[in-house]
C-alpha cells in the first residue's frame, strides 16, 4: 500500500501541474480528490490493512491527500497570475484615457452663487434655519394670525408633533434676530415647502432667498436701493422697477416688486415680496429675547424674499418648473 501511495502522489503532482486553465484543474480536483477519486478510493483500501498498520497508512493517507490539496491550491494560483499578466500585456498606457466628463452646476445653484456673491458686496452675511419649524417661527411671530390661510392644514405639511416643514424661509429673520443683537445684514437662501399640485409653475418643494436688513434708521430707500442694485446686477443695467402695494403680515408697509427689461419681452414680471419690518415682528422677538434691543422704537428695517427657481426660470428661459428637479441630462447639460 505504501508504493501504491507514493505512486499515486507522483501521478497526482505531475498531472496538476501538468494542467493550463481552470477546468482542467477542476476535472483534476475530482480526479484525485472527488467522492469516487483516486485518494477516496485508495482509503477504502485501509480496510483490507493489518490493524497495527492502519495508523501509519492513515497518515501517509493523510500526508498525500494535504499534498495534493496544496498543489490545487498553488496550481490554481499560478492559473490566475498568468492570465492576470496576459490581460496585463495588452493593456497600453500610452493610450489617452476615456475623459469621466467634469459636469456642471445646476442652473439653480449657478443662480444661488450669483445672487450670494452680489448681496455679500453689499455687506449681507449668509445665515440658515431648520426645514423643520415651529408654528411659533413660522406664523406667530411673523405677525401672522391663526386664521392666515397659510397656516391651513391644505396649504402646509404639518408633522404629528405639530412642527412643519417651513412654508417660506422669512423663519430664519426670527431665528437670527433671536440669538443676534441689531446690527443684522443676512440673506438666507434654502428650501421651503408647500402643499400646492405640481404643474409647469409650481413645486411642492421649491426654493427662496430671504433677506433682512435691521438696524438704528434702515428705511425705504435703503430697500429700494438695495433691491435694484441687485435685479440690475442679475437682468442688466437696463432694467425696471416697479414697487407695487401689497399686503404681507410681517412687514408694514409691502410692496411687490416687479421687473421689465429688454432681454425678457418687456413684460412685467413679479418677482419678489418685500417691506419694512411690522413693529409686531420685532415685538415678538423681543419678548421671546426677553431684552428689548430690537425695540421698534430704537431699530427699524426691511425684509424682502423671492423665488430662486421662478428667477432661474426666467433667466435661463425655462418653461416648465419640474424641469429644475427632473435630472435630465439633456436639459442640465445645457447650463
Ligand atoms: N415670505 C413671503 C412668501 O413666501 C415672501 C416675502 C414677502 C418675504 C415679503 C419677505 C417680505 O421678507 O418682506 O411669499
């Protein structure tokens, strides 16, 4: 039994490293190795093998099954390597590469830049609030009433714990007037929700940019010189402003604004809302400060927001609205 051993493990070592591709070294794994191989075979043999032999059989047994097992091992190695170097070998560096593609801002997020950059050369900082509000942040202390159809269970996206997804970004004038002492200069761009059916002009999810500027004699015409500077910035030299009366709860007096310029067909459009700050707003910050450093008395300023994506819309003449979200290459690559 002992040559017949050593016979085979010749037999074995030369055929697997006789083997050049994967299933050759299958079919040899099976040979040797298999339910019905050679080394099984040979094992069953032990029966016939005087009792005070069996152990030392067995180990040679053993020996030889470990041997053949490693040389699998080290053959199906080899196996890898060499088609590794083969696909290695025609692979030229020299070729140019497949450029990825550097891709480009989002038409919204051009336009975001473009207005921050303009409100910060006039002295604005950027300042942020939650998505998630309080009523408190969102409608009381912006002066507005219980009854304010804004407040409407069909107009805003109420959580189960009564917060909501903010229905404009003016909650940030109160969150910054909340932890900021007069002077403040901010513009707050970011997302706002409402429950409106989505079609060409509206998203349920959409963008503003808020700004409010509160300190000792802001007045009107710091407003309008503000809000003009930058519409000319953004639609050119040539464009006009029309300050229309309106009517928000949080500023007193409100105007609407709209703007007319050549590039867009001479048609006015509304664009943005904006007034001075209502003595209530300030009012309610103080209370909630418990000091009275926004004292309607002693300070005074004006706030103004707009939609970025209706602007963008204009601009880039887009038509459709759902085009900003639709992540259509096709579209995007255009900007
Ligand atoms: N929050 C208003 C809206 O979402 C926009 C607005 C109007 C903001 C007048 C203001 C403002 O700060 O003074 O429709």
């Amino acid at each position: 039994m002992e040559q017949q051993i050593e016979v085979l493990r010749g037999e074995a070592l030369e055929a697997i490293g006789a083997v050049s591709d994967q299933p050759s070294l299958d079919a040899a794994r099976v040979r040797f190795l298999g339910k019905s191989g050679a080394i099984t075979t040979l094992s069953e043999g032990m029966r016939h093998v005087a009792k005070e032999d069996r152990p030392r059989f067995g180990k040679l047994l053993n020996d030889l099954r470990q041997a053949v097992t490693s040389a699998l091992e080290a053959q199906e190695i080899r196996l890898l390597e060499k088609a590794d170097a083969a696909a290695a070998a025609s692979l030229d560096l020299t070729l140019p590469g497949t450029f990825p593609g550097a891709g480009t801002l989002h038409p919204l997020t051009q336009l975001m830049d473009r207005a921050v950059k303009c409100f910060r050369r006039m002295g604005f900082a950027i300042a942020d609030g939650p998505d998630i509000e309080t009523e408190w942040h969102c409608f009381d202390a912006l002066n507005t009433p219980p009854d304010h159809p804004a407040r409407n269970e069909q107009d805003t996206f109420y959580l189960p714990d009564g917060r909501l997804l903010r229905s404009h970004t003016s909650t940030v004038q109160i969150r910054v007037m909340e932890t900021t002492p007069p002077p403040v200069r901010i513009i707050a761009p970011g997302a706002a929700y409402r429950r409106d059916e989505v079609d060409a002009t509206h998203l349920a999810q959409f963008t503003q940019m808020e700004g409010l500027y509160v300190a000792e004699n802001v007045s009107l015409a710091d407003l309008k010189g503000t809000l003009e500077f930058f519409f000319r910035e953004l639609f050119g030299p040539d464009t006009d402003l029309q300050f229309r009366p309106h009517f928000f709860p949080f500023t007193e007096p409100s105007y609407e604004i709209d703007i007319r310029t050549e590039a867009l067909g001479n048609q006015w459009m509304e664009l943005a809302g904006c007034g001075m700050v209502d003595p209530a707003v300030f009012e309610a910050v103080c209370e909630r400060r418990g000091d009275r450093v926004f004292d309607p008395e002693s300070v005074s300023g004006f706030a103004f927001g707009f939609g970025l994506d209706r602007l963008a819309m204009n601009l880039a003449k887009i038509s459709d609205i759902r085009m900003l979200v639709e992540n259509d290459l096709r579209f995007l690559r255009q900007f």
